[in-house]
C-alpha cells in the first residue's frame, strides 16, 4: 500500500472504525474484557478462521452457533457431527462444513477438563506453541486470538500485524523508522479509541482494499474507508 502523509491521525482513527468496524470478537457478541468465559467464547470463534473464508462468514457462523446454544469448546461436545454440519451452512460454511465440523469436535476433545487459561505459559513464545498445538491452528489464527487479548493477557502483547502496518502506512499514519506499534498505541490514546480497535479496523482495510490500493489517494481520501463492502 502506498503511503501518504499525515492526516489529522485522531481524524482518520475514528473515521477508520466507523467505515469499517475494530475488533471481530466484538462484532460477534465477545467482551474480552469480562473474563474467562468471553475467552473460550473468543477461542470457538477464532477456529471459525481457519477456513479460507470471508471475514463476515466466519462473523455470522459464530452467530449461528451462539444462537444454536454452541458458544464454548465445552459446548460442542453436546453436539453430534452431522448438527454442527447443519449450523455451519446455515453460517455460509458450505465448502468447509466437513472438516470444520471435524476441527470443532477434534479442539473440544483437546481442551476437555481444560480452561483456557491453562494455555497460557508466562510467555509470548510459549503461549503461542501451546495455542498452535490446537486442533486445526496455526500462525494466522493463534496471532488473530492474541492480537484481540492485547491488555488482558499480558504476554498478549505482540508484535503488530503487519497488515495492520501496511494499512497505516497507506493512511499516512506512520512515519519514519519510529516503532509502528507505539505510534499507533499512543494514536489510540489521543483518539479516544481501543488500540485492539484501531489494529483489527486497519487489517480489515488491508483485506478489504488491498487489490485497489495502489490507484487510491490513501490519507483521509482513501477510497476503503468509504464503509463495508
């Protein structure tokens, strides 16, 4: 993506999650927040993204699995394979309904008698291989889960998704060789927003604009910040 100069930033932050949205556990109903149980809830829904879907898809499937009564891993276990198939079409999961199904039981099983605190080892490095030990896990998904925990994990504060990084630079948030992280963390305070906001809004630009990003204006002009598509 192409960068732009600066912008009124604070401007452009909240502008940003207005047209797009931040975090995708809010979106689905999750307060991270609000303690373990919004975790395991957090965790069912990052599996969702391991499929190669849309966003969206993988937004409204966990809602059809809330409102089907499945919120946690504990949750499937209830459920038989053919009724976390039917749940998961119903979500748009039509291509990966099969295996995503199999995924679903195959993590319930892995984390029974578990909390998911348990995944957690004082570190950013160990958490992740516990995380990536999961059924149907890996590098995209484990840093989607963490990158949304920022401030209630504490080992959660990871480097910055460099989509996110990308995305910045193309609004002209970011400049010279300063750490992109801390910019945009002190941004978030100045705008009055969730750093976890800020970086999910700017990932959703990059996926949402990245094909049509190379003939936009970027800055406060930038054609992806039109809203949603």
């Amino acid at each position: 993506m192409a960068r732009t100069d600066p912008v009124e930033p604070e401007v452009l932050a909240r502008r940003l999650l207005e047209a797009l949205g931040g975090r995708f556990s809010t979106e689905m109903g999750i307060d991270l927040d609000g303690g373990d149980e919004q975790i395991e809830r957090w965790l069912l829904a990052s599996t969702l993204f391991g499929a190669r879907i849309s966003a969206s898809t993988a937004v409204r499937t966990y809602r059809e699995l809330a409102g089907a009564g499945i919120t946690t891993p504990a949750e499937v276990r209830g459920r038989s394979w053919n009724q976390l198939v039917e749940v998961l079409d119903r979500g748009g999961y039509a291509r990966y309904d099969f295996q995503t199904a199999t995924r679903l039981q195959k993590l319930a099983e892995a984390l029974r008698g578990r909390g998911v605190d348990s995944l957690r080892d004082g570190s950013l490095g160990e958490t992740r291989a516990n995380l990536d030990a999961l059924p149907g896990w890996g590098p995209v998904t484990v840093s989607l889960f963490l990158r949304e925990l920022r401030g209630v994990w504490p080992e959660a504060d990871l480097p910055l998704d460099k989509r996110a990084a990308d995305a910045a630079q193309h609004l002209g948030l970011l400049a010279g060789d300063a750490d992109a992280l801390e910019i945009l963390r002190a941004l978030a305070g100045r705008a009055d927003v969730d750093l976890r906001d800020l970086e999910a809004g700017l990932v959703r630009l990059w996926l949402s604009h990245r094909r049509t990003a190379a003939n936009c204006p970027g800055g406060l002009e930038c054609l992806g910040l039109a809203g949603k598509r």
